[in-house]
C-alpha cells in the first residue's frame, strides 16, 4: 500500500468508526435535545461534524502528524471545511455546548468564546484536562504525565513543571546559556541548506531536534538519535490511543535513556535544573520530561510556518530585521514582534487543533445542564479563523500579540489557557523567535515550494513538510 493510499485508509477507517458510534446511537435515542436540556445534534450534523472535523484530525495524527496525512489536508484544504462545519452548527444550534449523540460517551462541543474561557479557566475541576481519550493516548509515553494526572498528583507535578521551565516568566533564566545553542544549530541549519541549495524541513528539523535535546539534556545528547527514534515510535502508538497495545520494551527503553540524562544532570541544561529543583518521589521527573519534547515538536512546525510568513510578507518582514539588528546576542532573549510571529504562526496552523477536557461533575450552562463526565471539545481552529466574526481571520496579524490579553478578548489560546496552560509557552518562544532572527539575519527568506501564500487569504491548511526557502542575501 502507498503511503497516500494509508493515509487515505486511515481517514476512511476513522470515518466508518465515528460514523458507526452516531448511527449506533441514533437508533437508541433521537431526541432534539439532551437529557439536561442542552442542545444536541441530529444524526445528520453529527456525522457531518465527524466527516468534516473529527476524522481529518484523527488522520493527520494527534499526538505525531502523519505527512502523507497533512498533504493531503491541505490539497483538500480540510481545515477550512471543517471551520465551515462549525460555523454551519453555530448558526443552528445557537451558543451551545452542543451535545452529540454519541453511544459510547457523553460528548458536548464548545461553540461560544465565553464558553472557551470558562472551559479553560475552570480547569482542572470541574473541567479536567485528564479526559479518557487524552489518557488513552499520553499513557503510551508519559503515563503518569501531569496532563493525565489529577488531585494531589497532578497539584505536584504541575508545581515541578512550572518550576524547571518557569512558567510565569518571560525569559528562561537559562538564557545566556540557550541562546548561543540557538545560533550555533542555525549555523548548521544554513550549511545544510547551502549545500541543498534550499531549506527544506528535513533540513530545519535535524538542527531543531538537535537544540532541543541540548537544551533538555545537553550536549551530550545532540546526535542522540536512539532517544529521537523510540520518541517518535512510542507516539505513532499513541496516534491510535486505545486502538494500539503498549510497545512495553520500547517504553522501558525510553524512560531508561531520559534517565540517563537526567542522572548526569549537565550543566547548562535542563537536566541540571531539575537536578537542583526540589521534588518528591510522587513528582517523577522522568515522566514529565516527554511532554516537554511533545512541546518542542509542535514549535518546530509552528517556527518553519512562521518562515513562511515572514517570508511573503515583505512589510512584516521588514520589520522583524529591524527589531533583529536592535537586538544582538544576548538580547534576542525577548523579541517581542518575532514572538508574536510565532503566535500568529500557531493561531493560523494551530498545532494543538483539539483541546479536550471531561466534566468531573453536572454543571450547569445557559440552556441547560452538562452531565458528570461528559467530553469536551474546544477545536481551536474554529475559534481562530472564524471569518464570520474575525475580520482578520486569515490575514497574518501579529499586532494582536503586542498587547496583553484577557478573557474579555475573543478566545486565541495558541498554549490553551487557564491554570492548565502549556507550561513551557515562554521558553519555547523564547527559542523560537530566537531562531527565527537567526535565520533572517542577513538573509531574505523566499518560499520557493509550498502552499501558495497569498496575504489576506492565508490557506487554512499549511503543510510544513513540504515548505522549501531559498535564503538569499
């Protein structure tokens, strides 16, 4: 079988599985409304939702994307369709959360933005971040990861989480050692693509890999590629959640070789700061690091698309030069219009497409009442490029993140948001943009193959796997 015809086998059998749950349900209950008085979807709109928004999220690969699979998405432009979807269910069925009528589960979708705040906010009681399909899927590498932690366990791990990656501020107090790994990857980066003649992504990602395990575990582990390869293993099981057996001996294996690392603790890594960060035994800081390498790979893709926009967009382009040259060295540390071209990168590609909490408890809403462990859905692309109610929905906008801001703005949770927020969304910026003013430094970055960007009309899919830049002078 060829990859695209996997692919494509793959989005079938996620559509005859979902499509088959609402057909089930359907013959044992079709009532307009849910028990507690929320709207609930028709048969109809439930398949339709699966079509157009569960199964080509399942297929491009949840916890690792599938290339073949994001190719394919954006040949088809998917994601569109599937904002289109949601859209068409608002205007329906009004705020929401709309229930679907689901035989193996209670399952709500959130279609309001205060609902997205309130979702987020009261996280992770009653809104536990710890749903069961979250669960079955992070149990393949990171088993007693804080995101499927809960009570006392979670409390302490979210604390140590916080505490090595430094949540709450703007700029890692490892930066005067991160930044000069930054720029000595982006040399290589450059070499590579000279000696292509153009960067492609295998190009960007073996030097983005690379700073990464420097920066997680140090130097030693920068060719590591037996860690990256059991990494990568372990999450394509974790694609299929409940669907894929536990690879045991490839879990053992992986946990041993962060161990490693952790126990030599190399100065000028994270290791060494978890070394000197206080733990108990309930924290497991071989459990946690996984997650952080999870983080890493959705900012590699969300740095390579910013490139992207950077590069076909002259003024903005401009204007990240001028703040790179004001800012050498050491000051890269806080870049504050490249930041916000990463986060626009990540509002109009989100990396992290569903956001899934379950209700630990009945609570109560507008139209009615949401049952105890019923699964929510916040699919984030919905809430970014909503063109019904965003004027700058597909246009690249980074002003919107030269500004502090709150629950009284429309919902763009790039990092999700409330007490459960990514953790390490400050230090991968940090990394990020720094990365970015490394690349452009000197260089005027020209999107050779790809997705045509057009301004204004940004493609709602954008596969980083197949952009490609000429770096000229």
């Amino acid at each position: 079988m060829t990859k695209r015809n996997e692919n494509l086998a793959l989005a079938a059998g996620a559509l005859g599985l979902i499509g088959g749950y609402a057909v089930g349900k359907m013959l044992a209950k079709s009532s307009a409304a849910a028990d507690g008085g929320l709207p609930q979807a028709s048969l109809l709109d439930t398949v339709a939702l699966a079509v157009d928004v569960l199964a080509p999220t399942f297929a491009k690969g949840v916890i690792i994307r599938r290339p073949g699979a994001v190719a394919l998405a954006e040949q088809f432009q998917l994601d569109t369709r599937a904002v289109q979807r949601l859209q068409k269910l608002r205007n329906k069925y009004g705020q929401g959360p709309l229930m679907l009528p689901l035989p193996i589960r209670k399952q709500a979708v959130v279609l309001a933005p205060e609902h997205v705040h309130r979702v987020l906010n009261e996280s992770p009681d009653p809104f536990s971040p710890a749903s069961s399909e979250k669960r079955a899927a992070l149990s393949h590498f990171e088993p007693e990861g804080v995101l499927i932690s809960e009570g006392a366990l979670r409390t302490e791990r979210r604390r140590f989480n916080e505490d090595v990656l430094e949540s709450n501020q703007a700029v890692h107090h490892m930066a005067a050692r991160f930044l000069p790994l930054v720029d000595q990857e982006a040399v290589r980066i450059l070499a590579n693509a000279r000696e292509k003649g153009e960067l492609d992504w295998d190009a960007w990602a073996d030097g983005w890999y690379r700073l990464v395990r420097r920066v997680v575990f140090g130097d030693a582990a920068a060719d590591d590629q037996e860690l990256n390869d059991l990494t990568v293993a372990l999450r394509k099981a974790a694609n299929w959640a409940f669907l894929h057996p536990k690879k045991k001996a490839t879990q053992a294996r992986f946990f041993a070789r962060i161990q490693h690392y952790l126990d030599r603790a190399e100065p000028g890594s994270l290791a060494a700061v978890i070394a000197r960060t206080p733990h108990t035994a309930d924290t497991k800081p071989v459990q946690q690091v996984p997650q952080w390498l999870f983080a890493f790979d959705a900012a590699g893709m969300a740095t390579f698309r910013a490139l992207a926009l950077l590069a076909s967009h002259p003024e903005q382009a401009a204007r990240a030069s001028e703040e790179i040259r004001e800012k050498p060295g050491i000051e890269r540390k806080f870049l504050p219009f490249l930041r916000a071209t990463l986060l626009e990168a990540v509002r109009l590609w989100p990396t992290t497409p569903a956001i899934l909490r379950q209700s630990t408890r009945s609570t109560e809403w507008e139209q009615g009442t949401m049952p105890a462990r019923t699964g929510i859905l916040v699919f984030t692309p919905f809430f970014h490029r909503d063109d019904q109610r965003l004027a700058y929905a597909h246009r690249f906008t980074p002003e919107l993140w030269l500004h502090a801001r709150s629950d009284a703005d429309w919902p763009l949770v790039p990092f999700s948001g409330g007490p459960a927020v990514c953790p390490a969304r400050h230090l991968v910026q940090m990394l990020s943009s720094a990365m970015l003013a490394a690349l452009v430094d000197g260089h005027q970055p020209e999107l050779v193959s790809g997705q045509r960007m057009v301004p204004g009309q940004l493609p709602g899919t954008l596969n980083n796997y197949g952009l490609r830049f000429a770096l000229g002078k």
